[in-house]
C-alpha cells in the first residue's frame, strides 16, 4: 500500500515508517523509543509498531502488509553486526542483510533503514544494496550504544527528518549535535547514504513504457476474445511482457534474442512506482493465464473462439463459456489499467480498453435459448 500526498502540486510518495521493537527487558527505554516514533504518525507520516508478538517467520507479512519508505529495528545487536531478533520462544542472531533481504523483498518502496542497538553499522555501506535504488540511507552504530543514548538519536533524528524542507543527512547532524551537546560525548552513531543517478521517475516510466509497446501493438492486447486470432498468440504475448518486467529485455519475436535498443535497465523495475506498476501488470498477467488455461481447455484442438462459442465443449453451457472468455478479456483490461496509470500525467496517449466479447444480453439470449 504506497500512500501518496501533495506537495507543490506534485503526487509524493508519503514518508511511512515500520517498527520492529525487539527489545529486551536490559533494554528498559526502548519503550520511550518507540513511544516517541508513534508520535511522529500525523497526516503527512503513518506509522505502524510491531512489537515481541511480532517473530522472524512473520517479518515479511507484517512488512507486506504495510510498505514502508522506512524500516526501524530497535533491539540488540552483535560485535558481529547482527541483529538479535524474535525467532519462537528465543531470541536469534541473523545478520542484517539477511533481515534487510526479506523487509526490501516485501517492500520495494523502502528507502531507509534505522538499526537501533549496538554494533548495528559494523558491515558498513553494504546494506544500501538492499535499498530502492532511486535513493538510500542506512543509520547504524558503530560500537556499543546506552540505552538512553540510543532513544535520545532517535527522537532527535525524526523530529528533524519530518520537518519541511529537511533532509537525511541534515537530520542526520542535527541529531548528532543535540545528543553530543548534552552529554557532552560523540555518539557512535553513522550513516551511509546513497544517491540516485538514475533518470527522473517520468522518463524512466515512458522508457519502460515504450520497450513494452512492442507487446501492447500487438492484436492480443488490443482486440476482444471473440476477435483474437490465436490463443498461443496471446499467450506469447503475456510470456514476453513477463520476461520484460522480471529482466528488463524486450525480445524479438523473430530469433527470441534481447534487442538491446529496446530494452531498459532491469533496477528500474525497482523504482517504486514502476515497481507498483509491475505488480499489477504481474497480477493481470496471472489472472489472464488462469483464464486462458480454462478456456483453452474447453476449445480441445481449436486455437480460437468460433463464433458465439461454437467450438466449447460441453462441460459448461454456452452462456458460461462466453462468460468465461470475457473474464480473460476483464484481466487484460487490469494490465492496460495499470499501464495508463504508469503513464498518467507523462502526455502519452492511454491504452484503449478492450471491449468484451460477448454483452450481458447476448450472454442472457443464450442462458435463454440454451445456445
């Protein structure tokens, strides 16, 4: 769930923060930590706490239910840069990248990465490859942190981080200086940050675009079951739009090869809108498959739709089959969607809808008749 909001008359991904509070009772002011990045929840920033219920097994769930920018671990960590997590009725080291691999897994929006506890930034930059490649930061701990210590960062980072035109790594400093000030010691605190040199969102979005026309030109993504020539053609189609969205490859369809010129660079398909773009595509892609292998089925030997079903079998009555072949026509239109919503706003001409093969009272006529 991507939760956007406005600013300077632009649609803006909405900061989004998960907290996985694996604290212990040795950690007594994690619950103020946590307390104080509830507070941070308002109109512009959501905020979801799990707490020790929360276990390893269901991370990804927690984390795919949500779709955090932000992801906040508070807990122990090792001299080994792990963290020390919920795992069944103990508590388990795993490293950090392999906790950053399941949260990024589930949600491919995230952008940021707070580790509070101790040794938390021992493996260095390496868990900004875990991060939206459009962007990323990484706050950790370079040796062992106090508890009070650890909770005054956090609130003095995020206080800093949601107010208007800051940014990371001012929050960042900011923070570092308030807690140095008053306890007159440096913090091991540090953060790595990644910028993008990627094009804009716009441009990359009519690119990728533009590399699946290919797909959408072609008779199976325009025309109505009734009309399509072919359900192998069909199902080419789909297999090339799923190579391009996993891979970033548009194939020829003559020798199969990648054309390069076409194609686009597959950490694209991470950026989070494109990334939403691809899970929809994904799912029309699938819902189509399901149907198509229904209706093919019903077909035997035949390669398309004759006339008003003639060709089905009778496992089903005509008025189903025809509703069955408009379900394959309604997935295709959740793809076409997805795709004019990718390019909402670029000047791009929409894809048109597929018309339904067959109407409801054409549909009706046949539940009548029997035919």
């Amino acid at each position: 769930m991507l939760i956007t909001r406005q600013k300077c008359g632009i649609v803006v991904e909405m900061p989004s923060i998960a907290v996985w509070n694996c604290a212990d009772e040795e950690l007594p002011r994690a619950d103020n930590e946590m307390q104080s990045l509830e507070s941070c929840r308002s109109s512009e920033v959501d905020v979801v706490v799990a707490g020790h219920a929360l276990e390893w097994d269901g991370l990804g769930g927690f984390i795919a239910s949500f779709k955090p920018t932000i992801f906040h671990f508070i807990g122990h960590g090792t001299p080994r840069g792990e963290l020390v997590i919920n795992e069944g009725r103990s508590n388990v080291a795993r490293s950090i990248a392999s906790v950053l691999e399941v949260v990024r897994a589930a949600s491919p929006a995230l952008e940021g990465v707070y580790l509070s506890g101790c040794h938390t930034s021992v493996p260095g930059p390496e868990p900004l490859e875990f991060l939206a490649p459009t962007s990323g930061w990484v706050v950790g701990t370079s040796d062992a942190v106090e508890d009070d210590v650890a909770t005054m960062f956090t609130q003095k980072f995020y206080n800093h981080l949601f107010t208007p035109d800051a940014d990371v790594r001012e929050a960042f400093r900011v923070a570092k200086a308030y807690v140095e000030a008053d306890l007159g010691d440096a913090t091991p605190h540090s953060m790595w940050m990644a910028l993008s040199s990627m094009p804009p969102v716009d441009s990359m979005a009519q690119a990728v675009f533009t590399s699946l026309r290919g797909v959408f030109d072609r008779g199976a993504m325009q025309v109505s079951m009734r009309n399509e020539f072919s359900f192998a053609e069909l199902d080419h189609a789909l297999q090339d739009m799923s190579h391009a969205l996993g891979t970033g490859q548009v194939l020829s369809r003559v020798n199969r090869a990648p054309i390069e010129p076409a194609s686009f660079p597959a950490e694209w398909l991470y950026e989070p809108r494109i990334a939403d773009f691809v899970s929809k595509a994904r799912a029309g892609i699938s819902a189509v498959r399901r149907n198509l292998d229904v209706v093919r089925q019903g077909a035997g030997d035949q390669d398309r739709v004759f006339g008003n079903v003639l060709n089905f079998d009778g496992s089903a009555s005509p008025a189903e089959w025809m509703r069955r072949v408009n379900k394959i026509d309604a997935a295709r239109n959740r793809i076409v969607k997805a795709a004019n919503e990718l390019l909402a706003g670029s000047g791009a001409p929409p894809l048109r809808k597929i018309p339904p093969s067959f109407t409801e009272q054409a549909i009706e006529r046949a539940a009548r008749s029997g035919r």
